[in-house]
C-alpha cells in the first residue's frame, strides 16, 4: 500500500530522480534544512513494503499573496493580502510516473490545506506551474489562474472541498 509520511532521515533522497535537477537537488540538499527551520513540510509517498523508497514527494509552505494576483471574478472577494497554502514542490520518479501519484499527493496537499485551514484559515491553495505540461497538469484538477500570472494557479477552498467529495 502507498502512503505518504513526513520526510525523514530514513528515506534515501540521494537515489531519487524525477528528471528534473533541480526537483531532484531540492530533495536530495534542501527539503530536510527548510523542514527543520520550519519554513516547509516535505512529505514522500512510500509502499509500505519498501517506506525508505521515495516513489514521489510534494513540499507545503504557507504563502501571502495579494489579491490582485488572483484571477478578477475571486480577487473582488478576498481582501488586499491573503493567506494561503503552497504547494511548492511535487515531483514523481521517473521509474514511477503515469500511475497516479502525483494525483495521490495532489489530493493530499487539498486535504493538509483543509486542515490547517480549519486551525488558522486560508483563502485556498496555490501552485507554480514551471511549464505548460505542469500548468495542464493542475487546471485539469480545477485550478485556475489569473490573466497576468499564467504560472501563479490557485484553487480556493470551496473548490478543493468540492474535489474531496467526488
């Protein structure tokens, strides 16, 4: 079975390899350093049969982004600054890519960002999408972005509530 825990020591970062450098270099020198500062949360989806493996990972962060930034039908509801969820990294190895995974972390970044929500609030969550196949990958899931910040996408929570009840 196929989980996703916390990052640790235990997991071998120095094998993973998702095709993209500096995704990889992210993981393998950084992603343990920001997660002991507190500035991000690094979580990895393992199988249960082998949980030192990384099949993929995603980052978390918390974000403040101004309303202006958000598509114009959202940005009337938001005041000036916002706070919000970031997914700031996913990323699949690339012996493992094509079956899902990345789905699987994507639902579990909606679900973390309820959560926290729930704690300290958050307009919803937020994804750089570094390339066009990237920026399909995410709309697909119902993010959507604003006129000028074709990379910036956002999903606000009544729409991740909304992909957790399908």
């Amino acid at each position: 079975m196929k989980i996703a825990v916390p990052l640790t020591n235990a997991h071998q970062r120095a094998t993973f390899d998702c095709g993209d450098v500096a995704l990889n270099q992210y993981l393998q020198t950084t992603a343990r350093q920001h997660q002991d500062k507190g500035i991000s949360r690094t979580y990895v989806l393992v199988d249960e049969t082998q949980p030192d493996t990384i099949l993929a990972y995603m980052t978390l962060t918390v974000c403040e982004v101004l309303a202006e930034d958000l598509p114009p039908e959202l940005a009337k509801k938001y005041p000036t600054r916002i706070p919000a969820a970031k997914l700031a990294r996913l990323a699949v190895s690339k012996y493992c890519q094509r079956q899902g995974y990345g789905a699987y972390l994507l639902v579990e970044a909606m679900q973390k960002t309820l959560e926290v929500n729930h704690a300290m609030g958050l307009a919803g969550l937020f994804v750089d999408a570094k390339h066009a196949a990237a920026r399909q990958y995410y709309v697909q899931f119902g993010f959507l972005a604003a006129p000028e910040q074709l990379e910036n996408l956002f999903m606000p929570l009544k729409a991740i509530q909304k992909n957790l009840d399908k």
